[in-house]
C-alpha cells in the first residue's frame, strides 16, 4: 500500500497545479511550435502515398525519459498536463533531445535541469516511437543508477515541475489509480520492471 | 523461436512497402491534417502558463489499439510507417476513434476495416495519453478474442495494410528484433502479457 504520507503530498501538489481557467490564444501559424509538413512517399510496389510529419520546434519530438533511482526509491515529476482529465500528471523526467546531441546526454541534462539531481550511470532499456504514423520522434527510455541531488532545478519560464520519491510498488499503484497515465512513463514502467523487482523494493 | 516461413513472408512484405522516394508536398496550411492551437491556463497557484495542442482533422486524435486473437495466434498488421527508420511498420490495428464514437465501438469499426475481421469480444486492457504535454489523445488498447474473417478489408485511398498471424511468442522476438517499434503496439504487448502467457502460448 502507497504510503499515506506520499499520497496526501502528492495530492496537495495536484490541487496547486490544477488548470482553473483556459484562454485561447491568436498565435501566427509561422510562430508556433507544433507544426507540420506533408509529402508525398513513392513505395517499392509502385504506390504513391500521402502522408504529414508533426514537426516540434526545430527537431523531430525526439525525447529522453529518465527513471532515476534514489537509495531505493525512484524520482518522479509532477507537472501540469493541461490537455488530460486531471490537467496534473505524474511521470518519470523527461524533455526534447536536441539536435545534434546524443539520447544519453539529452537524457543527463534534462535530469539535472527538471531536479537538479545527476547520475552515476545509465542504462538504456528501451526506444520506441512515439506516433509512427505522423512523426519521426523516437523516444529513449535510461534507468539512472545512484542519483543524487546536486543544485536547484533550472527550469524555462513555462515550466512547473515538482518532484517526489516513490518505491516501485508504489508507482505501480499510482499507475492502477490512473495517475501515471502518459504513453511514456508507463512504458517505462514496464521496460524497467525485471530490473525494478530484482533490485529496490 | 520465430518459424522460418513467417520471417521470410514478413520480409518479402516489407521490402514491397518500402519507400523509395519522398516529395515535398505544398499545401496550405488549413488543408492540413495534423494542425495546433495555442492557450493560456490559468493554475490554481495563480501561475499562468502558455502551451499548444494537436489536432488531428477534426479531433483530438484519440485511437484504439485491437489485438486480436485468432485461435492461438494474434493479427499483426504491417502497414507503411515513412517516418521510421525501416519506413515500415509492424504492430497490431489501431485507428482514430470518430467524434461521437465510443472506444469499443472504434476498435471494433477499425479491426473490421483494417482486416475484415470481427472479434466475439472486446477485453479493455488499459488506456493512457500519446502526448500528455501537447494533445488530448487517449488511446484505448482492447484484446479481441474469438476473431474471425466475414469478409474484405476495407481501406482508405492511402491507407495499405497487409495483415499476418503471429504467436505471442513470436510477436515479442519480433520486439527485440526491433520490428515492432511503435509505443501503442509496445503497450499492447506489455499489458496483454499475464492474458497472454496464461491462455495462448
């Protein structure tokens, strides 16, 4: 059972980031950082198909999910996920590779820069991606092995984020109450699950 | 072990929907599929925070994921995934659910299209958000069991799919041997697991 002190803190957290109002903003299309492009694709068979690509910014969407092992613990975020029932959600740290960086290192920086926390090592459990039909992001997915906390966040000016240690059984309960509900942390959930159970509680 | 015949079946389909060449297309903006629309939110810390949401034609872009049983074997689809690196993809059907459309309705809508068969029953197994920071798409994976052929597939002008029966076994070597690759058919495969493993090999 998740401990009763963790839950109660997690749910102050969810109250404080909760959307309370939603404005629509008039942005120029030229301005905006979710934007696409069509082509079309000739196939070996002959076939001419049509398809979009999501591009994000200037990159692809690519991203690097950090589960972070503290003693025997692991560090989660909670953030505001203003397009999902709870407008909060709960997950393992997680950000944009950038262009011309490679995932590891991608990984380690958004780890540092959403808890302030660095690892002493990681290990690569799976990729995977993340709408193969209309993107070409591919998501990595590290456990990081001896974390420990180093400096503040250092976060952009959109940015909430708040952290927390959870045990492993206690983030599977977290996923049974339907707060940890992104494609990418349960992913990460599962991948890590043989390591997970073998080695912290 | 994966059996020789299928590998080899898979293969040949692979190599006929591979692409082998790509155009950029023009078009404008609104006769765009994949498009974005940008907000304030107020939180209930007073925070206002500035985010962008995708939408895909006209919804959200919420989809089910079917795998359906077949005997003692699952239908896998294997389609043209252009933005990945072997720019084909292999997984189980899946398609955006309709507005005014429910879950199991869409997945039964979808597996009958993509394949032309339709399922005795319909196990939701779990549902988790795509792209919680940028989208409201929910997906819902359903296990399909009892399925059987009624009759032809029914695609879309670019849609191709063609469809192969694989154990579960196989279908997670297919996994590791980095043919599935995509996180809704990685879920499915992940949460089908104790079903899996206890009723068919």
């Amino acid at each position: 059972m998740i401990r009763k002190e963790k839950i109660e803190k997690l749910k102050v957290i969810i109250e404080e980031l909760k959307t309370i109002k939603v404005i629509k903003r008039n942005i120029k299309q030229e301005n905006k950082f979710l934007q696409s492009e069509a082509y079309y694709f000739k196939l070996n068979n002959g076939k001419i198909i049509s398809r979009e690509k999501l591009i994000k910014g200037d990159g692809n969407g690519s991203a690097a999910i950090i589960m972070p092992v503290v003693n025997n613990e692991v560090l989660t975020v909670i953030e505001p996920r203003v397009f999902t029932n709870l407008t909060v959600g709960i997950g393992f740290p997680a950000g944009y590779i950038e262009n011309n960086e490679n995932p590891k290192d991608g990984a380690l920086r958004e780890l540092k820069e959403e808890t302030g926390y660095i690892a002493q090592n990681l290990i690569h459990l799976d990729s995977f991606y993340q709408d193969e039909g209309c993107s070409e992001a591919l998501n990595h997915i590290f456990l990081a092995l001896n974390c420990k906390k180093v400096c503040e966040q250092s976060l952009d000016k959109d940015e909430i984020i708040k952290y927390m240690l959870f045990n492993y059984e206690e983030l599977l309960e977290l996923e049974q109450m339907g707060y940890i509900k992104g494609c990418n942390s349960k992913l990460a959930l599962e991948k890590s699950k043989t390591y997970m159970k073998g080695s912290i509680k």
